[in-house]
C-alpha cells in the first residue's frame, strides 16, 4: 500500500484559496478514481471535485466552510501500490477540467457498487432540488454514467409522485442552516456593495405597447420549434446602443488604483436566480450581436448558470448588469449594483394600464424601469439622460435597428 496527497487544485481565474461546500466522503470510505470527493466554491462558483485515484480515504482537510489554499492538502489516500504510476497533474488536470464545464467534459465513470460509496452521485443543484422537495435520492434510478443521477431523472421521480423522505423530528421548530459557498460570496459582496457604495436609484415609467407588439409579431414569425422571444434581449439590445453615448454608465471602479476603467465593449450581466442563489453569467459583445444571436447567449449562459454548468469565465466580465424579476417584478424596485460596475438596470413587470395617449384615455402596456447608479462616478442628470434615452428606444422600438 502507498500514501497519495491530493492537493487543492488550481481552479483557474486567479484563484488563491477555495471554500470546502460538502464533503462526499469521509476518512475510512473506500473511493473509485472519478468519483466525486467534494464540492469546493471559488469566489464565482461551486465545482465538484474527483478523486485522482482510486483507494481508501485516510484524511481530510477540514470542516464544511474551511478555506484551502490552492497547493495545500486536501484528501490523503491509502492506495494500492500500482496507484504509485498515476501521474499527479493528471489528477489536477481533471479536477480543473470541472471547474471550466463549458467545455462540456465527459463525466468521469464510476461503479455504480463501489465499495464506500455512500454518497448518491449528483450534481449540488439537483440534491438541493429533491432535498426541497423532500425526496430521497437513494435508490432513485440515475440514467448518467455510472448511475449519475440528472435533473432529468429526479423531474421524472417527481412527475411519477416519488414519495417523500421520512420528516425528521426534533425538540424545536428551528432549523439551522450554515452560509457556505455561493451564498456566503453573495452575502459579502452584497454588504460591499451597500456599505462602499452610495446607491442613488431612478425610476421611470416605459409604455411598451410598441415594443411587446414588435415581439409578438416576431415570434408570430419564427419557426414553429423557436424559443420564444421575450422582451429581456429587446431591452439589452436598446441598452448597448444607448451606452455608446453614456460611457461612464459602462465602467468599473477599480478601487485600489482608485481608476474608472471605460468600456467600449458592452458586456451585460444577465441576473439569474438559481437553484445556489444569485448568480450573474455574462453576455459578451452584446452591442456587437444581433436580435437572434442576443437571445439565444442569453439563453445559453442563463441555463449554464442554473445547472452550474457555468465557467469561472463565463461568470465574471461584465461592465453593466441587468436584473429582472418577471412576472415578479413589482412596480419599483431598487436593485444593488453589481461590484466593480457603476450601474445596474432593472425591470419590472408589464401591465395594462389606462394612460393618455394621443389625447385619449387608452389601455396601453406599461413597464418601470427602476436603476441604480453609483453616486461618486454616475450624476443624477447623466443618469437621468440615459434612461430617458433608453425610454425613447423602447417605446419606438424600430429605432433601436436604425444604423448608426
């Protein structure tokens, strides 16, 4: 038998340190090379981590909420003498390989009775979902490699009635839940923003009779098997063309240069709830796309982010965000911004609204529009004027095509 260290990989983008979300083994479990050891968090998102190889757990690094440094000891494992030849950076490399899944990597094999295995082999996403909804996952037929349990598999569990796991009983009503991961980065970077940042927000009534028309009409037009449109990458569409006249409204503080960064290229953040909390995937060049191509990245790394298929890089880059909450979304709102950028735009949700239009008490179709700024680098007549911009493209929404 031999001893094998198995170190915190690097999880890419300039990570120093991650965060131990959930153990999936314990000292004295027997593991299978592949098999899911932990979920660690980086500062934008929690990836599960394999073991290189194969043999028996002897030590862990530490307690859920522990922080690792990249290079320090993780899990030390008794192995099998032929174990010796499995290389360490291909142990790394595969650790790695989870922490960027946009490259969509094979999912490691694993025997499905391996012995130890204790853990039902899922994704952090779905074990919250059947948790919250109080199914048992063990013994629930997965259709992944290896028995891997999907999103697909657990919806059938649920569409079929799957029987609740047995309520736990205890002396008091309270349950405790500690803040790890995902939730603990938003916590932070929530209380940063509101504590560095002094918000000012702007509300603004939209009427999209016209724009919610253009949008019916368009998906009138498309192929049967289309996604349907909606009015979210309309009004990113009309926010790229309006930030062309409003750069300060597309910029990051860098605080310890004490340095606006101006950007000309528009990347929005796309504020999108899921299943670990808030995340904001990001939509590159969106001032560089068309109506289409919008829509259907904001599709793309939206799913990406609630199946927590997205990359460190795909979360991370945006120089202004948007947030919405639907058919959720209230009259006004006051959104926080998004550190390092200076302003965040949110919708709110669309009604029918009697409204003078043309001399007449008509029925017209409404939306606020409720923004954040940041006061030290935004003015209030700046920010005013972007929003009246943006007003005047989305109730003519035919401007937002017109060539520059």
């Amino acid at each position: 038998m031999s001893r094998h260290v198995f170190r915190m990989p690097d999880l890419g983008e300039g990570t120093v340190a991650a965060e131990i979300v959930r153990w999936h083994v314990a000292p004295g479990d027997s593991v299978v090379e592949g098999q899911t050891i932990a979920e660690v968090s980086t500062d934008k998102a929690v990836v599960e981590v394999p073991a290189p190889v194969s043999g028996r757990v002897v030590a862990v690094a530490g307690a859920e909420g522990t922080s690792v440094p990249v290079g320090a000891e993780l899990v030390s494992f008794e192995c099998a003498a032929e174990a010796e030849s499995t290389p360490a950076p291909a142990a790394a490399e595969r650790a790695a390989a989870v922490a960027a899944p946009a490259a969509h990597p094979p999912l490691p094999s694993r025997a499905p009775s391996a012995a130890g295995a204790t853990r039902v082999m899922t994704s952090p996403a779905t074990r919250r979902r059947a948790r919250e909804a109080g199914v048992d996952l063990k013994g629930l037929p997965g259709s992944g490699p290896g028995g891997r349990i999907l999103p697909q598999d657990l919806q059938a569990a649920l569409n079929a009635g799957a029987a609740p796991a047995s309520p736990q009983t205890a002396d008091n009503d309270v349950e405790e839940l500690r803040v790890l991961g995902v939730r603990r980065v938003i916590a932070a970077r929530m209380s940063a923003a509101k504590r560095d940042i002094p918000h000012f927000s702007y509300v603004e009534e939209i009427d999209v009779t016209e724009l919610e028309a253009l949008r019916v009409h368009l998906n009138a037009q498309a192929q049967a098997d289309a996604p349907r449109l909606t009015l979210l990458p309309l009004v990113v569409a009309a926010l790229a063309r309006v930030l062309r006249d409003f750069p300060q409204c597309n910029a990051h503080y860098d605080a310890a240069r004490e340095t606006i960064l101006r950007y000309r290229a528009v990347h929005v953040g796309i504020a999108t709830q899921t299943p670990d909390g808030l995340k904001v995937p990001v939509v590159r060049d969106a001032q560089a796309r068309s109506l289409t191509d919008l829509a259907a990245e904001m599709r793309r790394v939206a799913e990406a982010a609630r199946t927590n298929r997205a990359s460190a890089a795909m979360l991370g880059g945006s120089t202004i965000t948007v947030t919405s909450l639907g058919k959720l979304g209230g009259i006004a709102s006051t959104p926080i911004i998004n550190v390092p950028e200076v302003a965040i735009i949110g919708l709110n949700r669309m009604v029918a609204r009697p409204v003078v239009h043309g001399g007449a008490v008509v029925v017209r179709q409404i939306m606020n529009l409720s923004s954040s700024f940041d006061h030290r680098f935004v003015d209030g007549f700046d920010a005013a004027a972007m929003i009246q911009a943006l007003k005047g493209l989305l109730e003519h929404p035919a401007t937002i095509f017109l060539a520059a």
